[in-house]
C-alpha cells in the first residue's frame, strides 16, 4: 500500500531513567521474558470501542513484581518512546496495572505494522475491574522502543497538541482545553 508505514526490524527494547538498572532486550530476548494473554475493551478518543479483543504480551507489573525492573522510588511517570521520536505518558500507576500491557500480538496473531509490529503498549478496559483507571488508546505508544521512567511529568506527543493529560474514558476526558 503506498504510503503505508511500515516499522523498522526490532532492535531492542531500553528501559532507563529512574530506574535501579538499565535494561535492554533484544527481541529474542523479549520474546523469553514472561507472556501473559489479556481480554480487554478499547476505547478510541474518536468516539469508537472494540469490545473482548485478546492481547499477548509482557505485562511491565510482572517485569517490576519479578525483579526484572526495579524502580526507583522516585519513578513516578512513564513515557514511552516509539518510531520518529514518539512519545506517549502515563502514571506509574496506570503502567503497573493490570490492563497495561506490552503487547506483540493480538487475537493470536503477531501485530501488523500499522498497529504497531513488533511490540506497542495497550492499555484498555478489563471488564469486572471497574479500580482500573482506563485511559484511550493513544496512551498505548505504537512501535514502542523504550520506556522511561521519570520523576515529573512530561507531556507526550498528542498530550502536547492538545489531548487531555489523563485521557480517561469514562469521564471523557478528550481535550485539555475546551475545543
């Protein structure tokens, strides 16, 4: 398809910033960290849902439950570093939750470049965890390469042109300005 992006062959996976230990995975390497399956509902900021979508993937609160990572006490934010210089955050939080997810495939099949291939984080609704905080789909960074952590916030990509910081889906927190 003309036009399309197609993503560069996975190099690694870098974790730094307020961290005990960088990190790097190839993606053998990754592909050997623990996987874990998660059934959840998306939620676009354009107003559409998919419901029951099934993800794989190394959940990032496994990697810090399992000593893989370990953060500082400081680390309070996550910004995830994709292709061209992409960025999407979160709260620490919201990444070690249980439906944050760095994903390789989804409903079974390895991601394709337009979603995101090889690996993009996902953070959606599981149903029946009502305390899980549940941003949009944009603070799931396409194309992911690192994660940093960070002791202050920085805004990510669509945060800085005008997006809603949070992003929760349930108070329909879009915009940070009233457009």
């Amino acid at each position: 398809m003309r036009g399309a992006y197609v993503a560069p062959g996975f190099i690694d996976l870098h974790v730094w910033g307020e961290v005990e230990e960088e990190r790097r995975w190839t993606w053998d390497e990754f592909q050997k960290l623990p996987h874990r399956l998660a059934k959840m509902d998306i939620h676009c900021v354009t107003r559409w849902s998919k419901f029951d979508t099934t993800w794989e993937g190394v959940s990032l609160k496994d990697l810090v439950d399992q000593g893989y990572v370990k953060l500082k006490k400081g680390a309070k934010f996550l910004l995830q570093h994709a292709e061209f210089g992409f960025t999407v955050n979160v709260p620490v939080e919201v990444a070690l939750a249980e439906n944050f997810l760095l994903a390789d495939k989804f409903e079974g099949e390895a991601l394709t470049p337009d979603h995101g291939y090889p690996l993009r984080a996902i953070v959606g609704f599981i149903p029946g965890r009502q305390e899980l905080e549940t941003p949009y789909f944009w603070k799931g960074a396409k194309w992911l390469r690192g994660l940093e952590f960070l002791t202050e916030d920085q805004l990510g990509f669509w945060e800085q042109a005008g997006y809603h910081n949070r992003a929760n889906v349930w108070e329909e927190q879009r915009f940070a300005r009233g457009w």
